[in-house]
C-alpha cells in the first residue's frame, strides 16, 4: 500500500471520519490485497467509537478473514458484539484473544465486563481475580467488582468494593453513582443521598451525580424534591442541557407537556446527543397518547434519525421499539435487538416494564419459556432487597371474621382494568369480606376511583411512595389476601409484594403473563385461560369455574347502538378489521390479515386505531398488505381518537392479532355485534380471546393454526346468515354467557378468593 494512501487513511480516521477512511482504504488496496492488520483494527475502533456497529464487525472480520491469528482484531469485535448485546458471541470473542495472547490483561477485563452484562457475576469476579492481583490499586477493577458482587446478591461485598474503588479515586464519578444507588436498592435512601453529597463535594455541579440525586429521591417517594432540585439547577444554569433532559424523564408520566418542552430545550441544546433526541421522542410518543395523536408521527422520524436504521444501544432499545411498534413497524421492531439478550439486559436492569413489549414477539416455544426466566431474572434482585427489610405484617381476621382482601392497582378508574373490576366491589358480601384497593396513581380520582373509593373499607393513595414504605402500608392492614391487577405497568408496583405484605398473594387481571416474584402464589384464571403446559407460569393457577372476567355494566351500555345494517349490504363488500394496539402487531398476524384479503375479493381492512392518522403506520401495513397482492386503496385508516365503540358499525368481522391477542377489543368487538376470529397458543397472553370466545358461545372462531384462521375468517365472510344473527343477537347472548352474569362471577371470584386465603385452594 502507497505511502501516500496511507497517509490520507490515517488522516480521515484521525478527523473521526471511517467513513471516508473505509473509502479511502478500498480505493487504495484494490481487489485481493489485504489491508495492514493494524489499519483495520483502528479502522473497525473508529466504526465502533462512532456507533457504526455495522461496519465495525464488517471490518473486523474482515480482518480476520487475512488474519486469523490477530488478538487485537478479536478484541474489537468482542466489543463490537458487546455494544449490540450479543454477548454470548462476545464472549466466544474475547475467550478467543486470551487463547491468542495470555498476556494481554485487558481481554480479562473485558471478559468480565461481559459476564456482568449477562448477569453471571460469579464468573465476572473469577475473571477480575488474577487482575487485582497484578494491579490491586486500579479504581475501575473494584468498580467493576462491585458490579459482579451486586450481581451475585453480595449487596454488603459489593458497597465494600465500591469503596475501595473511591477510596483509590475520589473523583470516580461511576463508583459515586453505582454506590448510591447501591444504597437507594437496599432502600436505604437517606443514605444514598448522603452518598451523593460526598461525591457532589469533591466533584461540584457533575450533572451525573445530580441526576442520581433526582433518581434516588423518586425511589423514596419524593419526586416533588427531585423536580424542584432539577428546576432549581436550570434556574440556575439555564442552558444545562443534562437537567432538562433529566426534568423531562421525570415528568414524562405526570407533567407531559413540561416534559415536551424540556425534551425539545435539551434536544436543542445538544442535538448530537442521541440520549436528548431519544428523550424528546419518546415524551413525543407518550404525549401522542394522551391526547396529541399528531406527535407519533414526529417520534417516529426522530428515531428514525438518530438510528439511522441501525440497532440501538440496550440502554435505548425500549424507547426506539414502542415507537417503531406504534406505527406498525412489525420488522424493525424485530430487528431492534435480540430477544433473549434484550430481554436479560432489561430484567437485569430492573426494567420489568419493558418486557411486555417482548410479548407479541414471544412466538416459539423456546422464546415463551426464555420470556418467563426473563421475568424471574427480574424478580432476583427485588426479592433479595426485600428479604433484608422484610415487611412487619399483623395477622388478619381468623375465625368468624370478615376476610380482609387487597387489591393493588393504580388502574382503578376510567381504564380497562377498573371497568372490568369495578363489579367486584359493587357486588361484594359485605358481611363476609372487607376491601381494601391501593394507588400509586398521581392525580385527583376520576368518577370510577371515588365510586370505588365509597364502596371499601380503605382506598389508600400514596404517589411516589417508596417501595418497602407501600409494603409496610399494606401490612399494617391486615390482609388476609392481596391481589395485584397490574404488573409493573405505569404507576403500578407489583415488586411490592416481594415483601410479602400478605399471608396470600395473587396476580389477576391487568398483566397476562407470570410477573415473575416468588412471592406471588396464584395466577387468577379460568379453564381456558389457563395455559396449556404447567412451566408457564411461575405462580399456581387458581381457576374461576368459568371465566376469568366479566364485562362491567358502566363500560358496556346500551348506547351506542348496534347498526342492524352489516356494512357489507351498506357497501357491497366485507370489511374485516382491528381496534388492536398496534403495540400488539406481529409479522405473521398482519401477513394472515393480508392473507384473508387476497381470497376474499372486493374485501376491506379497518384500521381503527389513532396511530392511523400517521404516514409512517399506513406505510407500514400497507407494504406487507401488498406482499400478499393487496392494493393499499382496499385499506381504510379511521383515527378516531375517543368514542371509537360506534365506529365498529364499519367493521363485519375482526380479526384478532397474535401471538398476544386481544382482551377488551375482543369484548368491544362482540358487544358491538362483530365477531372475532383468533388463533390460540400455549401461554396465557395466547388464550385471552380464546377463554372470550369460548365464554361467549364461540369456541369454533378461536383456532389453532394461521391456517384454520385465514380458513375461519373467509368461512365467516361467506356466511351472510351468520354474520346477521350475531349482529342481531349478540348482546343478549352475551349477557346470558359467564360474561354477563356479573353478580355470579362476582360470587365466584370471592368463593375463590376465600378459598385461596384459607390455604385450601
């Protein structure tokens, strides 16, 4: 190679431009000729540093492929593999340089930097020990021992090596960091704070130390102090973008149009920085769905400029899949990340939330059972906090005394979940139970919550309350049983029960799948609901004799009407359609849909979603709508934001989404006269419109194979008589079902309930 060639190289790496090296470099080789080995190690670096991951395992194999033998070029790709959390390949890697060169210590570091992000910290610490003995007074090691120990449960070891790590640093911002929130985990808040004080004096004003503070305040149930610390600091400073971009994280669930506009300051101030963009996407996406439907369609074009279609960072993996889910991006959602990697790195974190996006693309056996270790892997760290600071619980009533019975759930209002549950506390023995619901729900009540709230004996509302303290709460009334209706979803805190507030525990209604807490002891189902292989869920199922739900009479009412008119004799074609999240969209539902287009002729699709008034979504099923031969003007988008029930009077038959069907479109659909064609599965989150169906008097229109569903659906379509008795008479025929029967349930839940609670179910 040219010397002069060479030189431009080294120069477009040297101006952060590999790019232009990559060029540069090719031109300069020609066909067949290998580059130098260390050109392209610095070549594949810069790709890396840049975040092209991409082309900097292209270029590192690459490498390889002239020389096998080059630990460096091994080295970058393990770090490659790192960054796009393929880890187990990663680690292949990095085994790979200590084969090739034993000497070379950073390969250890690096190989325990990856057990850590496997969550293996036990081998993390193997790999660190001949380290330390070599360089016992590195900061980082210890830093990185604190991680593997935290990993390991070793909370007391880890804080030792954390100190270790300051007490050789004192300006080591991580371990600052690391050992606060170490303490904010043991719900030692105060502590943690005191923690970060100490770091702020030897490092005044670090942004990363003062975002921490706000952190840990939140967790101890003061988020009005870490809103006032982070106003105080832009007060101060203005253009701090780091505190505007902290501010908007905070207010993204409470304050979204404060959050707006600090996302769009910090943008502003720093728009190379992917973290801000991301940030002012995301408050973008939220505030789409609170009410602003026309920001989707930004959200989406600010991830799309800042992936550049590549895959994200782990730590931005979940902002930039709900934003491609919500406009039907079935691919790059699948694209985003692998799925047991994603999903181990979000359990890892703390981050249970964010596994129900790993739902509608749990879609193999093998992924449904990964799924579940996900959520258990979730529930280690939490259960662990909560054995040392268990919560002081007083017995409940025993003998002829009323059964104390608690319901945790900040959706007790206008939500899916408090329509489905309102009944239970409108219909209960008040002679034989005594109610009590908790709320970490910021905000006054709607009129569902008051309605509630007067019907109980206790309706406590804590917003930001700490999670032992809401433990503790619970405890000292005396449940005999606690049911949690929601997960870990927004405002909800299902890892309370991991200190076992109550005797009894379950899990019902608002999250259809094992949250994953030993501490939890019944999953509240019904026969077919229940999954069909017992090591699919984590708790034991409790089985209603019918159905799990019922529908609530203040959600399904008489107005709107039922068009006695089938829009196929209005427009002289079928329409199917879906009232379905496209959260819940996958590949082989939406190519199925298709499917039932194409062989049914003159047919329609509607999509009744808001997420339709965005470009990005129309594109988006209409291109696998086309790979089945279906013109894009046979689709129909309506936006409708709000009093979508009455829209249903343009739909004939709908058509469910899978592998995670539908719950209550499923029920809209069938009060509105349309009825539903689903395809079950083997878990829980698969049989939701199974159990429906079957409670409904449909068993026939759940199926088992996306054959028989396209079969079902274009079975229906022909079958005008059918399609006009169930619009005639499916109200009435729901209210005679299990469904229907709304103070027999009712009787039921609570008999099972009471059983539960007495250690005889």
């Amino acid at each position: 190679m040219a010397a002069a060639a060479l030189r431009e190289v080294e120069a477009a790496l040297t101006a952060g431009t590999p790019a232009r090296a990559a060029e540069l470099l090719d031109a300069a080789l020609g066909t067949g000729t290998p580059a130098p080995a260390a050109l392209v190690v610095r070549l594949a670096a810069a790709f890396l540093d840049s975040g092209a991951m991409p082309a900097a395992e292209a270029w590192a194999r690459r490498g390889l492929a002239s020389y096998p033998g080059d630990a460096d070029l091994w080295q970058v790709l393990g770090l490659t593999l790192r960054r796009g959390r393929r880890l187990d390949e990663a680690l292949q890697a990095l085994e790979k340089v200590r084969a090739l060169a034993p000497a070379k210590l950073s390969a250890l570091f690096n190989i325990a930097n990856v057990h850590n992000d496997r969550g293996d910290g036990a081998a993390a610490e193997a790999a660190l020990a001949p380290l330390l003995k070599v360089q016992p007074r590195d900061p980082e090691l210890h830093h990185i021992l604190g991680r593997a120990r935290r990993r390991q449960g070793d909370l007391a070891g880890a804080d030792a090596a954390l100190a270790r790590a300051l007490a050789l640093e004192p300006r080591f911002t991580g371990a600052w960091c690391d050992r606060a929130m170490l303490a904010s985990e043991r719900q030692r808040h105060d502590r943690a704070l005191e923690i970060l004080a100490q770091g702020l004096r030897r490092l005044p004003g670090e942004p990363r130390l003062l975002a921490r503070r706000a952190e840990v305040l939140v967790r101890a149930g003061r988020p009005d102090e870490a809103r006032a610390g982070l106003e105080a600091e832009i007060a101060a400073r203005p253009d701090a973008a780091w505190a505007h971009h902290q501010l908007a994280r905070l207010l993204v669930d409470s304050d979204i149009a404060a959050a707006l506009a600090h996302a769009d300051r910090a943008a502003a101030l720093a728009p190379r920085n992917a973290d801000y963009v991301l940030t002012r996407a995301h408050a973008s996406f939220r505030a789409s769905q609170a009410g602003r439907p026309e920001l989707l369609q930004a959200a989406h074009d600010l991830v799309q400029a800042v992936s550049g279609g590549r895959p994200p960072p782990a730590e931005q993996a979940f902002v930039v899949r709900a934003i491609l889910a919500q406009v039907g991006a079935v691919d790059e959602v699948e694209a985003v990340g692998d799925f047991a990697d994603l999903g181990r790195y979000w359990a890892l974190n703390g981050q249970h939330a964010m596994l129900l996006s790993q739902l509608p693309l749990a879609n193999s056996p093998d992924r449904r059972r990964e799924l579940l270790a996900q959520h258990r892997l979730w529930a280690g760290p939490i259960e662990r906090r909560a054995a040392a600071a268990p919560a002081g619980r007083r017995p409940g009533p025993r003998g002829g005394g009323r059964l104390r019975i608690g319901f945790l759930s900040s959706d007790l209002r206008r939500h899916a979940v408090g329509h489905f549950a309102q009944a239970l506390f409108e219909h209960y023995d008040r002679d034989r139970f005594e109610l009590y619901a908790y709320s970490f729900r910021p905000g006054p009540p709607d009129e569902v919550q008051a309605r509630i709230a007067g019907q109980i004996a206790g309706f406590r509302v804590r917003p930001g309350i700490a999670e032992q303290a809401a433990a503790q709460m619970i405890a000292d009334d005396g449940l005999n049983l606690l049911i949690e209706l929601g997960s870990t979803t927004r405002w909800n805190y299902a890892q309370v029960l991991a200190y076992r507030p109550a005797p009894v525990q379950a899990s019902w209604l608002g999250y259809p799948h094992s949250v994953g807490l030993a501490a939890i002891d019944h999953l509240i189902l019904d026969p077919h609901l229940a999954p069909t292989a017992p090591d699919l869920t984590a708790e034991t199922p409790l089985l209603m004799p019918h159905s799990w739900l019922a529908l609530g009479r203040a959600a399904f009412r008489e107005d709107p009407a039922v068009d006695p008119q089938a829009p196929a004799a209005r427009n002289g074609c079928i329409t199917f359609g879906t009232a379905n999240n496209p959260n819940k969209y996958a590949r082989p539902a939406l190519q199925a849909w298709a499917q039932v287009l194409a062989q049914v002729p003159g047919s329609r699709f509607l999509f009744l979603r808001p997420e339709a008034a965005a470009p990005a979504f129309r594109r988006n099923v209409a291109r696998i709508f086309a790979e089945a031969g279906v013109d894009p003007d046979r689709l129909d988008f309506d936006p409708t934001v709000g009093g979508h029930l009455i829209r249903y009077n343009r739909m004939d038959v709908s058509l469910d989404t899978f592998p995670l069907t539908g719950g209550t479109t499923t029920c809209e659909s069938l009060w509105m006269g349309v009825p539903v064609v689903s395809l079950r599965g083997e878990a829980v989150f698969q049989r939701l419109s199974h159990s429906i169906l079957t409670n409904a008097g449909l068993p026939d229109l759940s199926v088992e194979t996306p054959e028989a569903f396209v079969a079902k659906a274009v079975e229906l379509a022909a079958d005008a008589p059918r399609r006009a008795a169930l619009r005639r008479d499916l109200r009435g025929q729901l209210r005679a079902s299990p469904l229907g029967r709304t103070e027999a349930f009712v009787q039921d839940y609570f008999d099972l309930a009471a059983r539960a609670a007495a250690g005889a179910a």
